[in-house]
C-alpha cells in the first residue's frame, strides 16, 4: 500500500510555522499562526480555566464513557451564552464537537447528508481551511465578495453576489473578526444580508471562533443573534480556542436552529449519528472546563474580565501598529488597518512585500498578508512597523540593516 503513496502537499501555515522554526535570526517574530500571546510573548493557561481544573481534579471520579453529544451541561451553557434569550435558546439543539473545526465539519456533513448537492458560500477571501473542510463533506463551495481592491469591505460585492444564493443553500459567515481580513460587515449589512436570506430562502451558517475578541463579548454576539432572530434556520460552528484559551483541548460546539422544537426533533440524533462514523464521543476535558466556568457566576465573570483584558490588548497591539505606521509615512496602510478588528489584520502588502519581510526582516506573516496582531509582543511592534516601512519603501522608513529589533 505505502508505495502507492504519493506526497500529498503540505498544510502551507504549518509548514510556515516550521519555517519560523528553524530560522536562527534572534530578532525573528512569529505572527502566523492564530494564538493569543500575552506582553511576555506566551500564550498563558486563564486563571478562570486553571482554577476550573483545580476543582476538576478534586471532584471527578471518572472518566467513563459520554454519550455522543459529549457533555450535556457544556452543550446547554453553550446555547445559551451564544444564543443569550429564551426566544432562541428555545429554537435550538446542540452538540459538543471537537472544537471548532469538529463543529465546521460537522455541520457541513449534516447537510450534505440531509440535502445532497447543498452549495455553500464562502467570503473571497475565506479562513484558509473553510473550503477543504466543506468539499471534503461533499459540499459545492462558491464564493461571494469581501474586500475591495482597497482593502475595504464590498458589501455592495457581497449583496451583489450572495443575491444568487437560492433557497436551501448555505451561506457561511464569520459572526465577528472575520479571518484573515479582521473586516466585519458593518451593521447595515447584516440586516441587509437578514433581508436576502428571508427573501431567498438560503441558511446562514455562521463560524463564531473569536467571540470577545473583537467589540466585547456580547458585542460580538449582536450580529449573530440578529441573524437568528430573522431566520427560520441558521447553523452555528462555535470554537473555544481562542475565547477560552483552550487551543489543543479541542473544545467546541455545533448549533442547530429551527423554526419550532418539533422541527429540530431528529437533528441531535441526525448530528450523533455523523459523530458516530468520525470519533465517536468529542474530548471532555475541555468541555467540562467551559461547563464549570459558565456553570459558576463568579468564575464566569473572572473569565469575562481575563477576556476583556486579551481584547484591550489585541486593541492597543493595533492601535499602536496603527500609528508607528502613519508616522513612518504609511498613511493609506494604517488607516486601512484601522479599520479591522479581531486577532487577525490582512496588511495590504503584496506576496512579494511579504517575502520580503521574512527574508530581510525574519517577520512571519502569511503571502496572502495575514498577520496575527494578538501575537506580538508590546515591544516588537516599532520592529514590525519599520520592517512594513521598509518593504512599502516608504520615505521616512529606515533602510536595511538600520532597523531596531527591540
Ligand atoms: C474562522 C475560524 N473558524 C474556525 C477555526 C477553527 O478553530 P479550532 O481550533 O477551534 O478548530 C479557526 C481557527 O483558526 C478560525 O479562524
């Protein structure tokens, strides 16, 4: 069999990451992958989820079997700190997932099961494993606009091309800090993208992996919740990766939305049945983590607070990028970069700009410009502004060799 294997490629941002690896340059930084980093430049267990450990530890006296929709106290907590009013929480069913991803793919498989053919739609451009997971479950992927040649949301591009949806489709949004571009459709737009999807008959699947991050906790809920309000169905993906910290636990959860309890009746099992053929039952660890946070007033509002804290930050990261860019002579970058929010920024640098940025200045982004903001320490950012400088060519940008890696 083995030699029938041919090399299949290489998943690009891990190797990108290996490639950052091995780079020996002492001033190298590592903006790849999507982790938060705090000031120190590590990525810290949150109190709130060492201290639900703690008392983890102390109390569980098993680790028997779940059932296949894994933890039912996390799934219920879930709901309803998504879904956040008993109007919604009462139209929906949920099952644990292995992380975000899990709950992608998931849902995706739920669909093409239920309907064969479903098209789903996907931004141009898109987190970068949105289009393998959806084909790999047999989905026909198409895309809609999201940025202009500027850098700036098209929501015009988007209505214009999401008008083509039809009834039964999917439509996949990302609910806040859109990956990799950090733009966010304004408002407006969500209640325009409400009229189409009521107009049409498509089903918005929202992918919500960075909730707190961006606006505020419940902020970044609004659009969602919004959608959900307007629609008869609606899928939801939720990760608790980054908004927990829990990035190799695989903590995650797939949502479903009905018009009424009897028309979600044989969605869990429907979902249990895919989890089934896959992994059987998702990790618990995690899930009894977030379940005994969300379960706990106090805790809860500790992790609200460690999370505000990771947001400020991931703010004043680009906040601070922002205006070591405008003074540095780079007006139009900054102020496109102004605009986006979330861990994520696209620069609006060209692939060889990027190149150039790891060659000459050992700064890791993506070719595409992508750029994790909550991975830079305080201090490097005037580093990362001169290297951007730099390859713009900017006037006031030092040269080659002048710049300071702090
Ligand atoms: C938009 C988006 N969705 C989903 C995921 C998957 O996250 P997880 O690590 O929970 O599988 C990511 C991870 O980076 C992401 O950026």
């Amino acid at each position: 069999m083995l030699e029938l294997l041919t090399p299949p490629p290489a998943d690009p941002l891990f190797e990108l990451a290996a490639e950052y690896g091995a780079d020996p340059r002492p001033e190298r930084l590592n903006l790849v992958l999507g982790v938060y980093r705090d000031p120190t430049g590590a990525t810290p267990v949150m109190a709130a989820v060492r201290e639900a450990e703690i008392r983890l530890a102390a109390h569980s006296a098993s680790k028997e079997y779940r059932g296949l929709s894994g933890n039912p106290a996390f799934n219920r907590a879930m709901v309803s700190s998504v879904l956040g009013t008993d109007d919604l929480i009462g139209r929906a069913t949920a099952i644990q997932t292995v992380a975000g991803t899990g709950a992608l793919r998931l849902l995706a498989e739920f669909a093409a099961r239920t309907r064969p053919g479903t098209t789903v739609w996907i931004s141009d451009p898109a987190y970068v494993n949105h289009r393998p997971i959806l084909e790999a479950a047999g989905l026909e992927v198409r895309t809609y606009a999201y940025l202009d040649a500027e850098g700036r949301a098209d929501e015009a591009g988007m209505l214009r091309d999401l008008g083509e949806a039809r009834r039964g489709d999917l439509v996949l949004l990302q609910g806040c800090c859109h990956n990799p571009t950090g733009v966010d459709p304004s408002a407006e737009t969500w209640d325009a993208l409400a009229d189409l999807a009521e107009r049409h008959g498509w089903v918005p699947f929202i992918d919500l992996a960075y909730h707190g991050l961006g606006d505020g906790f419940e902020a970044d809920l609004h659009a969602t919740r919004a959608l959900a309000a307007r629609v008869p169905e609606l899928l939801i993906a939720v990760s608790c990766s980054k908004n927990f910290g829990l990035y190799n636990d695989r903590t995650g959860c797939a949502i479903v939305l009905g018009p009424s309890r009897h028309a979600l009746r044989h969605v869990e099992t429907a979902l249990q049945n895919i989890a089934r053929t896959l992994y059987s039952m998702p990790p618990e660890h995690g899930a009894a983590i977030v379940a005994t946070v969300l379960g706990d007033d106090a805790l809860r509002a500790a992790w609200r607070a460690e999370l505000e804290v990771m947001r400020e930050r991931i703010t004043s990261n680009r906040a601070d990028l922002v205006a070591r860019l405008s003074a540095l002579g780079c007006g139009r970058e900054a102020e496109i970069l102004a605009q986006q929010k979330g861990m994520f920024s696209t620069l609006p640098l060209t692939g060889d700009h990027m190149l150039g940025l790891r060659r000459e200045f050992a700064i890791y982004g993506t070719t595409s410009g992508r750029i994790n903001i909550a991975g830079i320490s305080g201090h490097r950012i005037p580093y990362l502004a001169q290297g951007i400088a730099a390859v713009l060519g900017a006037a006031d940008a030092p040269r080659t060799g002048q710049l300071t890696p702090s």
